[in-house]
C-alpha cells in the first residue's frame, strides 16, 4: 500500500512502512523544504514518530493526524542511559507492530547516534530502512553562503564533534595530525568547548588569523553567522551571545560568503567582495 499521497517516484513506487519496521529518518539542518523525499513518504505513513529535540516542528505537521508524537531530545553529553531507553523503546514499539519513524535532525548517521540506535534495533530482529538527510555542517554552512568544498580553497573536508560521549572535548581527536591535515575543519557541538578547541588548533600550529565562521540556527528564519578568527573566536561568540545549535567553520571557505552569502543579498544586502579569493580572473576562468 503507498499511503504517502505523493506523485509516484519516476519508474517506481514509494516504499511502505510496514507494521514492525523502524525506518530511521533524517530531517535535515530545519528549514522543513531540505527534507527528502523519502522522508515525506514515511512522515506520512508511521503511526508513531519518535523526534529529537532539534527536529524542526514544523515537519512533523506532515504526519498523519492521529499519528503518535513521543519526543526523545536529549542534550549533549548525558548520561548513555537515556539513550539505551530511547534505543529499547523503539524496538518494544515495533515490537507491538507500529509503524515506527525515528526522526532525527540533519543526517541520522551523522553525530546523531543513528548507528547505535540501528544497530539495538537489527540486534533484536528489528527490520529497518535508513533515509539519509542533509546533514547541518554541509546544508547549513551552504545557506550561509559557505560552501563546503571549492576547488579553488580545499581537495578533503573534516569532519568533528566538539565533544564526547561524556561531554569532555573528545581526547580521541589528534588536534596536531588535525591542525596539519585539515583543510577545511567543520565542528558540529564545538560551543561548550570552544576556548579549548581554538586554543588546541593554534597551539598545534594553525594560524590565529584563520577564518572562522559559526552558523546557529543555520537553515531557519533566524538564522544567524558570526564571522571571525581563531583567535577571537570565543570572545566574539561570547560578545554576540551565540546560542547553540551552532556549526563552528575553520577554514578559508569562510571567505566565499564574501561573494555567496545568498540570503544575505535576498535581504537587499550588497555582495562584499566578488573576489575574496584574490583570483584576479572570473570564476569560471580555471
Ligand atoms: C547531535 S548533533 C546532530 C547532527 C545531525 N545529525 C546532522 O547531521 O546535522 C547536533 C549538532 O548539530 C549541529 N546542528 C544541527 N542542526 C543545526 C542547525 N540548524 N544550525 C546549526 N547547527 C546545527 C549543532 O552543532 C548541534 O549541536
């Protein structure tokens, strides 16, 4: 049965959420339109959806009316318990023969402990499906203006959560083989220990004056970007009162919003540099 109520997909049919399934959905960064396709599909399917904290609300107005909301936030850094609970609920639900939603902001197997989560679930016999989403340190930096990767800037990217499972600055990150390595660093949850990241890059041998961008909010209507360096990083924050959640960009792509800071100049706001890389040449010059 394809309850979804969308345009056949070309050449198929949409899948169905069966009773007993856990589909694994990523919501995207929060602007409720970078949600996929397949999202939608099982949004309007499940009659039980179990939704973290930084799903964007508006998304679940396209769930089934009499479908079950049950929030699962939680904050970075708690204790794993709660996350065995949130991991065991979901196996008794499908277990029961609902038709289960796990939605999780950005992309489930980014940051987002969508493994673990899947893992309990096939380790107790549970039938998944994974529908990726656009994860914030790519969807969210590109509606900043910034855009992840550019030939011009850097060849990789790294990416880095700014804590650990106790919340503590993850001690498994090689901040020198990082600083030496990583052309372009993009932090999800790096606020809480912001000083000691900065300070870690520099001390490793990253210069103080590199750019640095930290998108809150990234995607939604209040959507705000700092622009700063490594070294002034943490006062800057602090003086702008940046509230998590926030994407923390260390690399010279921070320059491109001089030119493509999009919704900026859908504001009425005049592009800055059309140049910022110095080229001398236009853009589409190699
Ligand atoms: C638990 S992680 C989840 C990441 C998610 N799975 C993803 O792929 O984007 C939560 C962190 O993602 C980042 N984040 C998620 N949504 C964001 C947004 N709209 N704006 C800025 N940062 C966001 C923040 O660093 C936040 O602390």
């Amino acid at each position: 049965m394809d309850s979804s109520n969308l345009p056949a997909p070309p050449g198929g049919t949409w899948p169905t959420l069966d009773p007993g399934w856990v589909w694994l959905v990523g919501a995207g960064p929060g602007d409720p339109g970078l949600m996929t396709l397949h999202g939608l599909n099982a949004l309007r399917q499940a009659d039980v959806i179990v939704y973290d904290a930084l799903v964007e609300p508006a998304i679940l107005d396209w769930a089934r009316p009499d479908a079950d909301r049950i929030y699962a936030g939680k904050r970075g850094g708690k204790p794993s318990a709660k996350q065995r609970d949130i991991s065991l609920h979901l196996v008794e639900l499908a277990q029961a023969g609902r038709r289960v939603l796990r939605l999780k902001g950005g992309d489930p197997f980014v940051f987002g402990r969508g493994g673990e989560e899947a893992q309990t679930l096939v380790q107790h016999g549970v039938p998944i499906r994974i529908v990726p989403g656009i994860s914030a340190g790519i969807g969210g930096l590109a509606y900043a203006g910034i855009p992840v990767t550019h030939r011009d800037i850097n060849q990789s990217v790294t990416f880095l959560t700014g804590h650990d499972q106790t919340g503590a600055t993850p001690t498994s990150v090689n901040w020198a083989a990082v600083s030496e390595g990583a052309q372009v660093i993009v932090m999800y949850m790096a606020m809480k220990h912001l000083a000691g990241i900065t300070a870690a890059l520099i001390d490793a041998g990253r210069a103080p004056d590199e750019p640095v961008a930290i998108v809150t909010r990234a995607t939604l209507p209040d959507q705000r970007v700092l622009e700063t360096t490594l070294a002034h990083a943490v006062d800057d924050a602090a003086a702008a009162a940046v509230d998590p959640p926030a994407i923390v960009c260390v690399g010279r792509s921070v320059l491109m919003r001089q030119v493509l800071d999009w919704t900026g100049m859908m504001a009425g706001e005049p592009v800055r540099n059309p140049d910022p890389l110095g080229r001398g040449r236009p853009a589409e010059q190699a």
